[in-house]
C-alpha cells in the first residue's frame, strides 16, 4: 500500500499511510489559504510541532471529534490530555512507532507558548520514517542549525522547510538546510499565508536545484503527492 500526502497550506499537512490518516500542525479556521475547512477532515493521529495557534489550529476539534491521539512534546500533551483530548506525550530525539510508522522528535529553534498563554514546552520537528519505507522530514518552524546534517544521516525521502522569513528560516538558509540535509526531494511550507511571509517559492525551487542538484517541489494548497 502506497502512502501519499497533501499540502493544506502554510504548515499543515494530510498523510494516509498503513491505513491511518494523520493530520501534521491543523491550522485551517482562520488560514486564509486553506483548501478545506476543518470539518472536513478526518484523522486518527495529529501530530503538533509547538504550541502557537497556527499549529495547534483546530487539533482539539477535530481530535475530539474523531477520536484521534495527538502526538507531540510532553508539555503540549499535558495541556491536551487537560482538555480531555487523547495524547502521546514525546521529547527532543526520542521515537515511538505508531501503527503508520515510527515518530523520533528533532530539534527545532523556535518558540511553544501555547494560545492560552501556558508552557508549550520546547517546539520541534517530526522525522517519520512510515512502514512503506518513504522517510519524510517535517522541520516545522525552525532557523538553520548544523544539526541538520545529523538528521540527514537517516536518510531522507522528502525534506518540508520552511522558507517565510521573519518567524523562521528564510530562502537562504533553507537553501544552507538542504545542502546540510542531502534529502532526495524538498519542498517549501510556511510562506504566503500572510503578507510578512510571502515569498517567491517556484524562485526559490530553481535556486535549490540549481545550487544544490535537489528537486525541490512546489505544491499549491490541496495538491497531493504520491510518496514512493
């Protein structure tokens, strides 16, 4: 069985693999981008990168609607277990494997405040290394760090950065994490939802290409990707 996976815009992604449907950072109420609305999706697992509401999004929601574990760091999954929403609680470099696959927490340099003002705890990336053998590395919200080329050493299929600036990495340094992680494939996220982070992604995709030999895919908001 093949896995595939869907852009939602900004950082939120829609993964079926192994027959689960996984939601990554559900921000759609409120994303003037979003393809759908958050009734309209569906998952058994959400996987949330930090705690800033255009990540949390709509996890609550749709989690207790369907009954879904959100996976994520130990202090989110504390203020999610609160609001009676099922939780599997992780840290920095750990792994657990789940039905579709295995989840190891990587670092991420951001912040984790969560809507309400709590701790979020320290934000993070997902490495997810899925049971069909496709290796899929979402750096969520982060600057550079040299501690890519570790996370590259896994081995990776499919490499999400971000490019928007301002709050994250911008074009140059995504283009310095692709070089660190040598992935087979990369892809923009993080841009264009709000004017302080547009960005000209087919621009930057022929720069990745060109300065680093990686494809580098540019999806619109609903486009899906077979993972093979």
């Amino acid at each position: 069985m093949s896995s595939r996976l869907r852009w939602l815009g900004h950082s939120c992604f829609y993964l079926e693999s192994s027959g689960s449907r996984i939601l990554i950072d559900p921000f759609l109420t409120g994303n003037p981008v979003a393809p759908c609305k958050a009734s309209e999706l569906s998952a058994d697992f959400i996987l949330v990168s930090h705690g800033h509401g255009d990540h949390v999004g709509d996890a609550i929601d749709i989690a207790q609607r369907c009954n879904a574990t959100v996976i994520c760091n130990y202090e989110i999954s504390a203020w999610m277990e609160a609001k009676g929403v099922k939780a599997h609680g992780m840290q920095h470099g750990g792994a657990f494997q789940f039905p579709f696959g295995k989840v190891k927490l990587t670092l991420a340099f951001h912040g984790s405040m969560l809507p309400d003002g709590s701790n979020g705890g320290n934000p993070c990336g997902f490495l997810l290394c899925l049971n069909e053998g496709f290796t899929f590395y979402d750096a969520a919200d982060t600057g550079l760090f040299g501690d890519m080329a570790l996370i590259g050493e896994e081995g990776i299929d499919l490499a999400a950065l971000p490019i928007g600036d301002n709050y994250t990495m911008g074009p140059d340094d995504a283009i310095r994490a692709v070089k660190l992680l040598k992935p087979k494939k990369v892809m923009p996220i993080h841009y264009n939802t709000f004017a302080l982070i547009n960005q000209d992604a087919k621009g930057w995709a022929a720069r990745v290409k060109k300065e680093t030999g990686v494809e580098a895919l540019v999806l619109n908001p609903g486009d899906w990707l077979d993972l093979k």
